[in-house]
C-alpha cells in the first residue's frame, strides 16, 4: 500500500482516476478517505469533487458483518 498522509489526497486521487489506474490505487484511494475524508461519507459513498468512491464488502453470514475488501468507483 502507498505512503498514506492527509497530504497525499490529490496525488492519490490523480493516480486512481488516470487511464490504466490498478485496483490497488483505488483502493488506496479508498484507505485515505477511510483514514481522513469521513466528512465525505454519505452513508453509503465517499462523495467528494464529483467522485463517488464505495466500499466493496464481503459478508460473513455468520457474524452478520461485512469486512472492506476493496473500492470501486462508480
């Protein structure tokens, strides 16, 4: 995973939505708003600079809980 800071939005942003971005820069993307953009989150996405950034779950009917996986970018 890349060197996240709260400084390290903009570069994050531009590598996860450039042609050829990897899962893993979405996904890094994702980890900054989790750490640092809890105001974007509307409760279902991070919404923030017309980008709609969702977390991808796996579920575990067991426990009844999800686990973050990934991001995707809608």
């Amino acid at each position: 995973m890349a060197n996240i800071n709260y400084y390290s939005y903009r570069d994050l942003r531009a590598t996860a939505t450039a042609p050829g971005a990897t899962q893993a820069d979405i996904d890094a993307l994702g980890e900054w708003f989790r750490r640092y953009g809890e105001r974007y989150w509307t409760g279902e996405c991070y919404d923030a600079d017309g980008l709609y950034l969702y977390p991808v779950e796996k579920w575990d009917e067991e426990t009844e809980q999800g686990e973050i996986v990934g991001y995707e970018i809608r």
